[in-house]
C-alpha cells in the first residue's frame, strides 16, 4: 500500500492532466470492482451510503463517525486516492469543521468536500457568511493535514439561489484556498461553461443532477477537470434489485441467470 500523503500527491495531479471521471462506490467491494476496471480515484457517496444503511441522506441519520469509517474503509481497501463526501462537516461550527478535517485525514482519505447545505429543511442552505467561515475553517485545515478540499454550493440544485450567486460563493472558497469546486444541479451547457471560465480552480462536475444527456466531451470541453457520479450509481443499482425483485414476484426468474461469476466481480478486466 502507499502512502497517504502519496494518494494526496496523486490526486492533485489528477486535477492537473486533463477531465477525468471519477466513481462513487458505497461499499468495499464497489470500490474494488471501479479499481478493477481502471479507475484512477474514487469518490464517496452521501446518499448511496444512506441509502445501503436504510437511512435518509442529509437528515442526520448518518454520524460523522459512521461516515469517516465507511470512507476509510473504502480508502484503505485500495492504492488509488479516495475523496469523501462530507457533506457539511456534520458540525455547526467552523472549529467543528476543522475537526471534521483533521479526522478524515486521521482516516487515510486523500481529500474531502463540505458543503455550503445544512440538515434543515426550513433553511436548507446557509447564509453566504456562514457558509465563508465554514470553508475558511476548511481550508486551514486541509493546508494544516495535507487534503485536497473540495467547496460545495449547493443552493443552485435546490433553487435556493441563482447561478449568480453560485459563482460569487465558489469564487469566494477559492479565494479562501478551496482546491476543487463543486456546484450540483447546474442546469445546461451554457451555464456550465460560464461557471468554468468564473473561476481558475478545477470544477467538479456531478452526472444526475442538473443537465442531462451531455458527453464526457462536452462536460470536459466546458472547462470540467472532474466528473463524479453521485449517488445516480447507488439508484441505478437499487433500481435493478427493485425490478429483479418484481420479476421474481411474477415468478419469472431469467433475469438471475444474467449474473456474472463471482470471480469476474472480483477481478474484473479493464475496459480495452
């Protein structure tokens, strides 16, 4: 196994060759399957963690703890960087932030991401101060442990804000030493690019939120240095455990006999 501060070194230059994809497992054996095929980086998911678990994302039903051991588990189980979905540090302070931080670099991970979203569904998203010294907090820390920070501004997916706004919060994590940015929910090309040439850090991009229907070119040709998936992997698998087991209701079990072998999940081969 390598080195943490390796897998930190390794990601960063990620960010700097070029758009790359990078998958969001919610167990070990998703994680293993995604290296398996190629896959230089991974991305914890949220929701797709919750949603294992039975539970609701965003609704403190998950613990920090719980997180930062699914998240540690999944990056001690491979060589390649591991970021995790922090959501918003599971903390209402920026020192419990900071705390936050320290813990997931403690649990092997390469980077993390915080949002500017809260467990609140009057108030889903914070303020613009609010969500400034959050991040302020963020980024000391990761210069502080040596992790790639990822900012989130979420207001945009949830129409609490416009793309204006979007941008003046992502131009502001930057400022504050936000090495990835991150906005979900933008809602076409145009506006992709825009937020793209608003800034200079590299952007992440989330696949099933927002536009749909885009190439890997397009998103990449927008000025996109990563493409994550979400929890649209944990959904699309739950959706074929959901028909399957409508299937087999019917008494009809030939979707069964489509299932690889236990030693090609395993050791699956990269794609050519």
């Amino acid at each position: 196994m390598i080195s943490r501060s390796e897998k930190v070194e390794r990601f960063r230059a990620l960010h700097k060759s070029g758009c790359f994809l990078i998958p969001n497992p919610w167990d070990v054996a998703g994680a293993r399957i995604m290296v398996g095929l190629g896959f230089k980086s991974l991305a914890t998911t949220s929701s797709g963690y919750a949603f294992s678990k039975g539970r609701k994302d965003g609704a403190l039903e998950v613990s920090r703890d719980e997180s930062l051991a699914y998240a540690g588990e999944i990056a001690a189980s491979t060589d390649v960087p591991v970021t995790a979905d922090l959501e918003d540090g599971y903390e209402d302070t920026p020192e419990g932030v900071a705390e936050t931080v320290r813990l997931a670099a403690e649990a092997g991970l390469a980077g993390f991401s915080i949002e500017d979203r809260q467990p609140n569904s009057d108030l889903p998203i914070r303020d613009f101060d609010s969500a400034v010294a959050r991040v302020a907090a963020a980024a000391d820390a990761a210069r502080k442990y040596n992790i790639v920070f990822t900012a989130r501004a979420d207001g945009l997916g949830k129409g609490v804000y416009d793309l204006e706004e979007t941008i003046r919060r992502l131009k502001a994590f930057e400022a504050l030493g936000a090495e990835v940015l991150y906005a979900p929910g933008v809602p076409d090309l145009a506006s992709l690019q825009k937020l793209c040439r608003s800034v200079s850090a590299p952007v992440n991009h989330v696949l099933g939120q927002g536009v749909s229907g885009l190439t890997f070119d397009q998103i990449a040709g927008a000025g996109v240095r990563r493409i994550s998936v979400g929890g649209s992997l944990a959904r699309a698998v739950g959706g074929v455990l959901l028909n399957m087991c409508r299937e087999m209701t019917t008494g009809d079990f030939t979707a069964l006999e489509c299932a690889p072998a236990w030693g090609d999940l395993r050791s699956p081969k990269p794609v050519p």
